[in-house]
C-alpha cells in the first residue's frame, strides 16, 4: 500500500523528519525553487499538511490541494493558517499547545532578567578587557518587588505570572475578563491602564485580527522612559514601527523581542540600539520541547488518518 502524501512546508530536526518518513510520503515544499510549479505537480494526491506555527498555510496553498484533509501545526500558534479557508472545506487543523508552554514562559523571564540586569553587555565589558580597564560595569534595574503586566493570561501568560510571583512582584494582568484562577493578581482590562502601571510589561497573547497592533504608540509611551516591554507571543501583536521609533527616541526604555515581522530577516534599525535583546525566535528551543511538539505534529497526522479523534484540535 502507498504511503499517504504530506506537503511539509517548512523544516523539521532530524528526530521529527525520520519518523515523518517513514510513515508518509513527504512532499518537501519548502526545498522547491519554484512553489507554486511544485504544488502543480504534487497537489492533486496530497492529503495532508505539516507546517509551523510562523508559516502556516495560506488560501492560496489550501485550495491548490484539492484532496488535503488536515492541517498539522508545529507550534501552539496558528494565526498564519487560513481557518476561514480550512473551515470552507470541512479541512481538520491542529497545533501543539500545552508541550511549550512553560520553555516559552522560562524564556521571557530571562529575557527580562538579561537586559534588566545587563547580562549580555556585562560578558561583553569582562571579555572585551574594559572590567580590568575602565573599572565596574555600568549600574542596570532591579527585578523583584517592581510591578509587571501580563497582557494575556491564557496558558503562557499564566505560567509567566507564576514565574514573576516568585520575584515578589506586583502583578497585574488584562484578558477578556477577570480569572478565577488569578485572584491574587490584579485584573485590568485597559492595556494602556496595564501598561502605565508596568514597569515590565508582557506580551502572551494569542494572535488574532483583534489582537493586531493591540500593543501601538499609545501602550508603548504609557509603558515608558522606564518600561520594559517584552514580547514571546506573535510579532502582529506589537505596532513594531511605533516600537522602534519609542526605543529610538528613548520614550520607551527597552524591550526584550523574540518574534518580529519578516523574520529572520528583521527590521535593520533594531541592530542599530543598545537598548532591546533581540532572540532568534526561541522561546520553544529545548530538545526536550521541540521533540514533544514533533510527536505531536505526528500523533495528529496519525490520529486523522487513523480515524481516531485529533490529540489537539483547533478545528
């Protein structure tokens, strides 16, 4: 019996692509000089996706695919895939939440910790000889006890506002409503209010039309000359032209970014400032996570073809 066909949009490690192998046959899109010639030649067996959180599967890919059944994502967000296309074809979309939850979340607290207490220029001034030459580093901000905003309290923002209790920190939070859950936090439903009170604000939620640009000019100068923005969620979350010009101009007082429109291809300007910790797009980068999140991106493709209910079902 013939292997079921998958287009794979994007890379996978070693570990995942093996396994994915050796159960379907992998149509590697993401290998073809010219995209939309390969899925003219491959489209009409191809019954499946497997994709990434960034990259996603848009209309055009969708409807190139007249047999395609299922949507795997690697990643828990799936803002880039087509849900008004897949939802038009009955197509079934899946992610892998819950796996990344707490790396993303250990991520953006030593994001926080690393520029606050200048962790990366302080190795710099030791290994570049200015300790031995010019004396002590320059003084950084302290952490514990300051206040913290967490604009989006779902499973990540949750476990980052856990991290941040243990630092004594005054916490507060916006989402579409108070939690149950949160009771010992405060609940603020305005993110500029959030962000006036913040000396370290948060970006962990999900990625929507809603949610686009949610964190503009107005958040960003109310965060401040003293704030810290820091951002693990999707780069549409932020209005990145207002953020530069606010780092730029020093009316915001530093960020922490590990996701940015067009990456890895990232806006020249940021390399430019002395005042933002720039991460590869990482808050998931364990071995221990991304071998859950390719299990997952498995177990679904598996699950569907099996007939068996999806692990983790967005549609």
């Amino acid at each position: 019996m013939s292997k079921i066909e998958v287009l794979q949009v994007g890379p996978y490690p070693a570990w995942d692509q093996e396994r994915l192998d050796a159960h379907f046959t992998m149509h590697r899109y993401f290998e073809a000089a010219d995209k939309a010639a390969f899925l003219a030649e491959h489209g009409g067996t191809i019954r499946g996706i497997a994709t990434r959180g960034e990259l996603g599967a848009n209309r055009a890919m969708i409807e190139a695919l007249p047999k395609l059944e299922v949507i795997s994502v690697y990643g828990v967000g799936f803002d880039a895939v087509d849900l008004s296309a897949a939802r038009e074809r009955g197509i079934r979309v899946t992610n892998t939440p819950d796996v990344l939850t707490k790396d993303v979340a250990d991520l953006g607290i030593a994001m926080m910790l690393a520029e606050a207490r200048g962790v990366i220029g302080g190795e710099a001034w030791v290994k570049s000889g200015d300790w031995a030459r010019k004396g002590l580093y320059p003084l950084k901000r302290r952490v514990h006890g300051m206040r913290a905003g967490v604009l989006g309290l779902g499973r990540i923002g949750y476990e980052v506002a856990k991290r941040l209790a243990g630092f004594d920190m005054d916490i507060a939070y916006s989402d579409t409503g108070p939690k149950d859950f949160a009771k010992d936090w405060t609940f603020i439903a305005d993110p500029v209010e959030l962000a006036e009170r913040s000396d370290f604000l948060f970006v962990t939620l999900a990625a929507s039309a809603e949610t686009r640009h949610i964190v503009g000019r107005t958040v960003i100068e109310a965060l401040g000359p003293e704030g810290m923005l820091i951002n693990i969620s999707r780069a549409s979350n932020i209005d990145e032209n207002a953020l530069l010009d606010a780092l730029e101009s020093k009316a915001l007082g530093s960020a922490a970014l590990d996701v940015f429109e067009g990456e890895p291809n990232l806006n020249p300007r940021f390399l430019a400032l002395d005042n933002v910790l720039l991460q590869p797009h990482m808050a998931s980068g364990t071995v221990e996570t991304r071998k859950a999140m390719g299990q997952l991106v498995f177990d679904n493709l598996s699950a569907h073809f099996d007939g068996r209910p999806l692990p983790t079902p967005v549609l």
